[in-house]
C-alpha cells in the first residue's frame, strides 16, 4: 500500500502521448486556484489475487485517511477474499501518512481494523530510499500512469474512469472509490493512549516491524 502522486483536476497537461484525432485543450498553466480540486489517490495492492483498489480523497494524506480505506477495503473486498484470515501483512513505506514515525498511523490500526475485527496486523516498513521495491509501485501505479498519459484528468468522475480501466498482460483488475470525507492534519496522540495500545515490535529493526493484536475487550465487528 502507499500514496501515489497528488493530482490536480482540471483542464490540465497531463504528462505521456496518446493517439488521437487532435490534440486536447489544456491549461498553458497548472494553478491551484483553477482546479476543481486536488486528487489523493491511496493504492492497495492484492499479491495473491492480483487486484489493486484505490481510494481517492479530496482533502489531506493523513493517517486516518490511509487507515480508514484499508479498513474500507477490508470491509468491501478483503473479508470476501480472505473470509478465513486471522491476520493481515500490510507492507508500508517508511514515510509519509503510513510511515513508521506517526503516532495516528498506530493507534488508528489499533483502534480502527484490530480491535473491531479481531486481526492480528503486522506492519512492515521498507527502508527509506527502498520504497521501489514495494509491489505497488510498479505492479499498481505504473499500469495506472501508462493507461492515464496524456489524458487531461479534467473531472474526479474521469480520474476514476481512467483508474478502473486500468489492466495490463497479467490481467491486473482496479477498483477504485471516491472518498469525500475531510481529513484534519496535526492530530495528536497523547502517551495515555500510545501506552494502550496492544503493540509488539518485532527482534529484527523493531521500528519497522511490529505487529497489533486485538484487546480483548474490544468487541469483533463483522
């Protein structure tokens, strides 16, 4: 899983070459104020299955943002997948809105997908500058850049066209949702509740590996 490039909507340049009749009007200029909004795709990608969801949200990369739509894909996708599983691998870069320094990131996996569905969540980190070697990247994004170049994402209903449209020789299939929930930036997570938490990291780079259990007085949701 991982966040793919913030994506301006609108009449604007969108990098590669396409065939066509004739060439599209864009914008001379990218400016923010002309755009319908900003796209923040977040990728989920199935190895076993071969299938990637991506979840674009309309407002910050938080780590509420990128919890709540594993959660969502869990509850949509995953359960039908995997309707055995105890456990879930979820294999993060070491940045950004799932990195391994923010608190959020933990307490909302804790929270938020362990506790209420009775999974044991493993988490591992790729080092920093190791993140090309997460399958997303190229078994994911790369198909959806290929299938987008060169078309204006002018509407968010035309990025999630281009998105769901998305294949390649290994028959890769994409979901993709519209996510129109605000994300707040800065929320803080005091030690009370860090200490909380069912935490335990692993022997081998502790800070990138570790893994939730469950609480047991937390109800399983189903």
């Amino acid at each position: 899983m991982d966040t793919k490039k913030k994506e301006l909507i609108g009449r604007f340049k969108n990098a590669g070459q396409r065939w066509c009749l004739e060439a599209e009007r864009v914008s001379v200029h990218d400016f923010k104020h002309d755009a319908l909004g900003k796209a923040v795709p977040y990728g989920i990608y199935d190895l076993q299955h071969h299938q990637g969801t991506v979840f674009v949200g309309q407002s910050a990369d938080t780590p509420q943002f990128a919890v709540e739509a594993i959660v969502t894909w869990w509850k949509t996708i995953g359960q039908l997948l995997f309707p055995e599983a105890p456990q879930l691998l979820i294999l993060a870069d070491a940045g950004g809105s799932n990195g391994y320094r923010p608190r959020l990131w933990k307490q909302q996996l804790q929270e938020q997908l362990a506790d209420p569905f009775g999974l044991t969540v493993t988490v591992c980190h790729y080092p920093t500058g190791a993140s090309k070697w997460n399958p997303v990247e190229h078994r994911l994004f790369g198909p959806i850049s290929v299938n987008w170049a060169g078309v204006p994402l002018r509407t968010f209903e035309t990025m999630l066209a281009l998105i769901r449209g998305t294949s390649n020789q290994s028959n890769l299939q994409v979901n993709a949702f519209l996510v129109e929930q605000t994300y707040s930036k800065g929320i803080k997570v005091p030690d009370d509740t860090m200490a909380l938490l069912n935490l335990e990291r692993h022997s081998i780079c502790p800070n990138w590996n570790y893994t939730f259990r469950p609480r047991p007085f937390c109800p399983v949701s189903t």
